[in-house]
C-alpha cells in the first residue's frame, strides 16, 4: 500500500481528537507528527489533549510539537463554550505520561517537508497561525509540500463564529491570508460541506455497542459538542469538521471539487475572517485552491463510524 505521510496541525478540540483518532485508524496513512496550535483550547492545553488522546490509542509513538500560543495579529479567542474548558467535551482523560517534543511546531513542519519534499501531505484543522509561520520562516516548504488540505472557511455558507466568518478563519485571518495566497497545492473544506455531516445520536448509539475506552471517549466528547450544537445552532446531533477534512486525503470522492480563487476578509470590519470565492471570475485571477462544495454525507459518516468501530475492538 502506498502510504500517505500526514501532519496534522491542530487545535484538539473535540472534533480535532476524532481526526487524531481517524488518522491513527487508518492503515493508509503513517501519522508523522502532531503539530499543535491554539484555537478551540490553549496551545498548552491542546499539547496535553493531543498527548493523552494518543496514549487512549495506544500510539505515543507519535510526535506532538507545540505551536504557536498566539494569532498573528488578533487577540487570542478561544472556545470553551463549543468545546469544554478542557478542550475536549465531557471527556476525562488522564494527565498524559509522555511529553511534547522540544522543537517548536512551525520548525517541525520545515523539517519534515523539506527533508521529505514531495511526499509531506499537511492537513490543517485549526487556526492556520502555525503554518503561516513556517511559510514566512521557510518559504520553500511551498514547493516542498506534497498537498494541504484545510479545514476553514464558509464560502456560501453562514459563518459559525460571527454571521460570516467560519472559527479558524476568524480566529487567525491574517494567517489564513499568508497561506492562501502562498501557491502551496490546497484543498479547502468549509462550512458549505461539513455543515452537511452530522454525527447522528444514532451514529453515537451504534459506536457504544462496543463497549472501549475509545467508545466512551467519543461518547463524552460528543454529548458535549451534541449539547452545543442543539443551544447554539439548532442542529440534532454534532458537525464533525476535523475527521472529515482529514477523510478526503483517503477518499476525495466524498466531495465535489471547483478550481477557484478565494480570499479571506483582513479589514477589520464586519468581514473579518469571511472567506469568499470569486465564482464568475470577475477578477481574472488564476485559482489558488480546490474548494469542496458539494458532499456525499452518509459515504463519509461511514467510513468514520467503521474506522472508529475497528479501532475500539482493537484496543479493547
Ligand atoms: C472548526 O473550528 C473548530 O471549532 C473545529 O475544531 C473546526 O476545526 C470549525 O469551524
Ligand atoms: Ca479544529
């Protein structure tokens, strides 16, 4: 099997650990390392979750670097509200055993593509601040990179932070900005697809038959993310984002794609952090990023809950 060589940048966060947790179930991907960034928890607080989420998957064989604390620009906004003041729901997970490595996250991401160029796939799931950085610090790694693939933005969708920015990208738009506008080869998922993919109660009851500490870790971050989405947005269930970004490096036909340029809103207006596509191409600019527009919900849903089912039976 050719494997896929996968970075995750990430800000654990509940549906940041179920990508972990999807990455580390899946037999076509080596998880090279975890490089952590602020957003849903601290960045010192995501360093612990990452940590103890692999420990409950028995992979502490996996490298997590440490970040950057803050966003470029912005004030630090962090989101207990959506998922728990530890980041990670209702979950409990033990103070992990096995500690961050000492090189900062935007380093490792520079070592790892220009040692390996070509072959680096990086999926980014939270504020993009880490890998602005490593652009800016190594501007090579853009050529260097096998593919990114991107959880952020709401292209035609309404936003989740504000009425039109997405979290990731209002929380670092200045970042966003940097890494869109840097040629690297992108896929972005927005809003417009994940809003579409709702882990069900269903889904949930049917993971809990097996009875594993991955189970319950999924059913006690979830409930959490299920209690957000019913208060705030009126939605029966929880909008998984993270594992199914990660998802289309496995199976891109999840999604359908366009070729568009897209760029996200620094004026420090009502805009800030919305993303926007330029569709009938009135710009005349070459596109800078495949965007996912339309999603196949159940063919993801299904590889997630099976993965998940086979991972559990295997650890418990
Ligand atoms: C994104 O923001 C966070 O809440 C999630 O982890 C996801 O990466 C969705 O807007
Ligand atoms: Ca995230």
């Amino acid at each position: 099997m050719n494997q896929k060589r996968i970075i995750l940048d990430t800000d654990p966060g509940i549906d940041d650990s179920l990508a972990i947790l999807l990455a580390l179930a899946s037999p076509e991907i080596t998880l090279e390392g975890l490089s952590v960034v602020h957003g849903n928890s601290s960045t010192e607080q995501g360093t612990n979750n990452a940590l103890s989420v692999l420990e409950l998957a028995q992979a502490s064989h996996v490298p997590v670097y440490k970040g950057c604390e803050l966003p470029l620009v912005q004030p630090s906004l962090l989101a207990p509200e959506t998922h728990g003041e530890q980041g990670i729901g209702y979950a409990k997970l033990s103070a992990p055993q096995t500690k961050p490595q000492v090189q900062k996250g935007s380093d490792f991401l520079i070592n790892s593509i220009m040692s390996k160029p070509g072959e680096i796939t990086l999926v980014a799931i939270g504020p993009l601040t880490n890998i602005a950085l490593a652009i800016r610090q190594e501007p090579r790694i853009v050529e260097n990179v096998k593919e990114v693939f991107i959880m952020g933005g709401a292209i035609r969708h309404e936003g989740n932070t504000t009425p039109l920015a997405e979290f990731n990208t209002f929380v670092d738009p200045h970042a966003a900005h940097i890494v869109f506008h840097s040629g690297m080869p992108i896929t972005l998922t927005p809003l417009d697809v994940t809003y579409d993919c709702i882990f069900l109660k269903d889904d949930l009851n049917r993971l809990l038959k097996i009875d594993s500490p991955i189970t319950k870790f999924i059913s006690d971050a979830t409930r959490f993310y299920m209690e957000f989405h019913d208060e705030y947005q009126k939605i029966d269930g929880c909008v998984i984002n993270d594992p199914m970004t990660l998802a289309l490096t496995l199976m891109p036909e999840i999604c359908d794609y366009q070729e568009l340029y897209v760029d996200v809103d620094i004026s420090t207006g009502v805009g800030l952090g919305n993303t926007f596509a330029d569709f009938y191409n009135y710009e005349k600019k070459t596109p800078n990023m495949k965007v996912a527009l339309g999603v196949r919900p159940r063919v993801f849903m299904e590889l997630f809950i099976e993965r998940m089912e086979k991972l559990a039976k295997s650890l418990s």
